[in-house]
C-alpha cells in the first residue's frame, strides 16, 4: 500500500510558483519576421524543397547521408527567378518568388533532419545570421512554404530563398545545366528536347531574359 508520505512527493505546493516549460525572451531572440526555431530543433525533421541546382546526390554528400530519397514536387504560384553572382557558377543563381499567377517551380523533395539542414545551412550562406530564417546579412534565408507532391497533396517544406533578389546577370550554361540534371530525376520532359524542356531565364520584376 502506499503510504501518505509516498503520496506527498507527487502533490503540488498551493505555494510553489508555476515553472514556465519554455521561456518567451529566449523564443523571441531566434525570432525572424514569423518565424521561430525551437529549442528542440534537434528533433525536428521537414522536408526540403531542391529548384536549383541542388541534386539528391549533392545533398547526400553534404549531409553525408547516402540513405535518403527524393520526390517529385512542384510549387504553385511562384516563378524560378535568377539573380545576384555566384562566383562558384559564374554567373546568377537560382531563387523562388510569389508571382501570384498560375506559374509553378517544378523541383522535388527530400526529408532531413534539422542537424542535417544546419549542414547544409552553410553551403546556402545561411550562417551569416545566427537564425538560418533571418532575411539579415544571410544569403540565401529558409522559409516554410506549401508545396504539392506528385499526387497534388500539400506537403509543408523549407526552401532556400536568396535574400537579394536583384538581377545581376545571366547564369551560366554550366548552371542551367546543373538545374536540369537535378529536374530530369522526376520531371520527364526535360529528358528531351523540346519547348517543355526549356528553361525560362526570368529576372525579380518578372522580365524574360531569355531560354535556354
């Protein structure tokens, strides 16, 4: 039987002050626009949505996972855009924006960890800035965004987003090249040459610059 002394150890004092489980000022430091990291961000795992030239096989040697698999995606409403300069690529880089018209950014997913986007955080120039979403000194920020999976079901995922959307000049053939390898592992049509296969070169203020 147990005894009241036993009982006594798991009654709360009328007296003892409530213990907040999660301190607002330490949630509001990682705050960035509406977004907020958790402090258990360790156990956290979402997928990421790859536009650009980031392949299923670079991510797997960044993260240093050879296990993980990548699904066909698309993201409506946006528009791939290039802009700045990547030194690496010689010329712009890829970058996403809300166009709000009926334009998708065909791409995939992959399911990480958080501990693997902090590796990958780095190789996005998302390090500046302690938050890996904050649009300060970052070059490329996260940010949760909707997109839909082969079957037209939502998935929430983080993207890479470039922070400085101006347009620098054109990317080169090497990139492009780069981001219809990444696109042909689940989009057909880039298999083959045609007009469905070409890419639209299109600046932050929606001008076509080019196809390729």
């Amino acid at each position: 039987m147990i005894n009241e002394q036993t009982m006594n150890k798991f009654k709360l004092s009328s007296t003892k002050d409530v213990i907040e489980l999660y301190d607002s000022s330490i949630l509001n430091k990682y705050a960035s626009d509406d977004m907020l990291i958790s402090k258990n961000n360790y156990e956290h795992k979402c997928y990421l949505f790859c536009y650009g030239s980031n392949s299923l096989q670079q991510i797997k040697k960044r993260v240093n996972n050879n296990t993980l698999i990548s699904q066909k995606a698309y993201l409506p409403n946006y528009s791939l855009i290039f802009a700045g300069r990547s030194n690496k690529w010689n010329g712009g880089v890829a970058s996403i924006i809300n166009s709000d018209t009926d334009d998708i950014v065909k791409g995939s997913i992959v399911y990480l960890k958080e501990s693997e986007f902090v590796k990958l955080d780095k190789f996005e120039g998302s390090t500046k800035n302690k938050n890996p979403f904050s649009k300060i000194d970052n070059l490329y920020r996260r940010q949760y965004i909707i997109v839909k999976d082969k079957d037209n079901n939502d998935i929430q995922c983080i993207a890479y987003i470039k922070n400085n959307q101006k347009w620098m000049e054109y990317p080169s053939n090497e990139y492009l090249e780069a981001i219809k390898s990444n696109l042909i592992q689940h989009w057909e049509e880039y298999s083959i040459s045609s007009n469905d296969s070409k890419l639209t070169i299109i600046d932050n203020e929606m001008n076509i610059k080019g196809y390729y």
